[in-house]
C-alpha cells in the first residue's frame, strides 16, 4: 500500500522514543533499570493530583469537558491573559500540530534550527510543508541565520526556549533583534515546554510579554516535565484571539481527557510540592555535572543547559556508549539520531539513579 500513502507520510524517518524501562528488563533480563532517556520527571506527582486522578476516575464513562473550562479559568488568571487566547492538546505535541493544521498549505515553508527538537520537522513534512533547517553554531540557535531563511513562503518559526537537545535558549537581545522587522504574520512559535526551568535565567525572555504586543507569537507548555504528567498527555499553547480561534478549529472534540485536566488543575494549584521538585531536580544537575566535570581529562564535556537534562560529549561513539549503559539497566538517549555521534543526553534523575548512572558511565568510558 505504500504507494497509496499519503505522499509526505513517506518522506518521514518514524520518530523513535526511548525504550520504555519493562522492555529493557524483559529485553536483558534485569531487575533494576534506570530511565533518564525521555526528559520525564523522576518523582510521581502530588498527592493532591493523585487524589483528583483518582476522582476524576468515577466520571470516565462521560466524554471529557472538550473546552478544559476549568483548566481554562484557572490558567487564564495565573498567566494574566484572556482564557479564549488559550488552546489545549494532548501534549505540547499536539499543540505543535495543530498551529501546522491550522496555518500550513502545501509548499509553505517552516524555520526550525537542526539539531532541535524532532517533532517539529516530522509534524511539519506531515503538514506539506517544506522544512528550511538552520545548523546551530556551538549549539546555540544562530538567530540572524534564521532571520535570514525567513521567506514570504514562511509560515511558522519554530524556537525551542529552551531547546531538546541543546538544553539552551536563545537570550533576551538575539530575540530581540530577530523580531525586529520581521514580518507580523510569520508565526514565531516559542516551545517551552521546560519553562519552569529556564523562567528564572539571566536574558531569559518572557514570550508571554511579548505575545502582548504581537498577534504573531504562539507560546506552547507542557504538564510532562516539572508537573510530572507525561502520561496523562496534556499541554497548552497561548496565542492571539485570532490565531487560538484558527488552532482551537482544527483540535479534535474531546483531544484532552478529563483525568489530565484534572490532574494538571491539581498540579497547578500545589506549588509547594512542585517547587521542591524543581529545586531538588537543579540541585541534582548541579551535582551530576560537577561530577562529570572530574572526567574532562577523558575528554567528557558537559554542555552548558536549563532543563531537566543535559548533553554530553565524550570521545566515544554514541551508539556503543549507549548499548554499554544499557547493558548496566541504564537507558539514555543516543544522539545519533540528531546528527551528534559523540553526544549522549541524559535525564537528570534521583540522586540514587543519578550515582548508577555515573558508576556505569565511569566504567563505560
Ligand atoms: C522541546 C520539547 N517540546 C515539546 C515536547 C513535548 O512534550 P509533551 O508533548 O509531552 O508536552 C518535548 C518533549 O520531550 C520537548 O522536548
């Protein structure tokens, strides 16, 4: 039937996420194995969001509320703007999707950096349109070459703030500048689903400042990372009225379940708990990466990053370096895949999986 596929089905490579930790252990026989490959919070979430999961249980034979009116309220008020400026997904991946849906006619052209998150040229090629991909320069976005691949045929700029893998975020001046002049109808698509990892760094910029003074800015994020809700798929973008309109129009009717908007109502409203994790997590990282730091004479370079992961370059190749990791029951992303045969990225864990995962590093390289 392939040649009755839809033509730009054929032209993506299948995106290949980590192993899940039950495959590994029925795989290699292992008892114990240590996941730090998908960027996923390490802790389970709240209390108070197992709770509301468990309640949001009894009502599971209705369809879910398809507005999250709710989830709308609340984070309308916290983010200041309109609750109809709002679009929910299953996942920020869906929200990447449907900005596509919603914009991109055959042969539009969409800006992304390379290597940068996956999704946004496999959902982008899906869409029908052609991808205009700009190397990063010591993996950092090269913000005035993007400017520069800026056509009357781009739709949407995709810019990962912070990006996977790069970990790192394009400061307050570079974004400055890039929108300085830019035409106000190419969309600048500013994926963050690490925010609250980034939000407090020096020359971070605060996209939603910006969308208040431009109808051509889409801030997408998530529940999967600091709010630990990776398997109940759930995020949000925040456009202008008119472009959330365009986005909401294309959703599917029931796209978010009633058991994820309820957690991530909960989620939202325990910051207690979510603080913490977020300050162990940046402790951790700190940590992990003062540690890999004693292994530079071996030729370990850790890159600089904000978000719940980090990369690493060593002298070995990725793919060998990763298969001996996980012979040890740790999984970690080989970054092969993104063009980078040196690198590895690693999920910042607990400290006990962390210190695993350093001993069979240590012994790996
Ligand atoms: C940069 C980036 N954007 C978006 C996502 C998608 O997250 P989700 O669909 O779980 O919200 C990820 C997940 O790893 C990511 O790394």
């Amino acid at each position: 039937m392939n040649n009755r596929a839809n033509k730009n089905v054929l032209k993506i490579k299948p995106y290949v996420p980590g192993k899940p930790i039950d495959e590994v252990k029925r795989e290699l026989g292992l008892k114990r194995v240590v996941k730090l490959a998908s960027n996923e919070n390490p802790y389970p979430p709240s209390p108070a969001v197992l709770k509301a999961v468990r309640e949001a249980g009894r009502n599971l034979n209705r369809y879910p509320d398809g507005s999250c009116f709710e989830l709308r309220q609340e984070l309308s008020r916290r983010l200041k703007v309109d609750p109809r400026q709002l679009v929910f997904g299953c996942g920020s991946d869906e929200v990447i999707v449907l900005a596509l849906r919603a914009f991109i006619n055959p042969g539009d052209e969409v800006v992304m950096a390379v290597p940068s998150f996956l999704v946004y040229s496999l959902a982008s090629t899906l869409a029908g349109a052609r991808c205009i991909q700009i190397p990063l320069k010591g993996l950092r976005y090269d913000m005035s070459a993007m400017k520069k691949a800026v056509t009357a045929r781009t739709k949407i700029v995709f810019i990962g703030n912070p990006d996977n893998p790069s970990g790192q975020f394009p400061d307050k001046a570079e974004v400055d500048s890039f929108l300085r002049g830019l035409a106000q109808d190419v969309l600048v698509f500013f994926d963050e689903a690490y925010y609250e990892f980034a939000a407090a760094e020096k020359n971070y910029v605060q996209t939603l400042d910006l969308l208040r003074s431009r109808g051509n800015v889409i801030v997408a994020r998530t529940f999967s990372k600091l709010f630990g809700l990776a398997g109940l798929r759930i995020g949000y973008g925040v456009a202008s009225l008119e472009v959330a309109a365009l986005m909401d129009r294309v959703r599917e009717p029931f796209n978010v379940t009633s058991v994820a908007q309820a957690a991530a109502l909960a989620a939202l409203k325990d910051r207690v708990y979510y603080d913490r994790i977020l300050k162990e997590l940046n402790t951790e990282r700190s940590r992990l990466c003062a540690q890999l730091r004693s292994f530079s004479a071996q030729g370990v370079e850790v890159s600089k990053g904000c978000t719940n992961f980090i990369q690493i370059r060593t002298s070995k190749d990725s793919r060998e370096l990763s298969a001996a990791l996980l012979k040890k029951g740790i999984i970690v992303r080989d970054m092969s895949a993104w063009g980078l045969s040196n690198y590895i990225r690693v999920t910042i864990g607990k400290p006990s999986e962390n210190r695993l995962f350093l001993k069979a590093f240590a012994a790996a390289i």
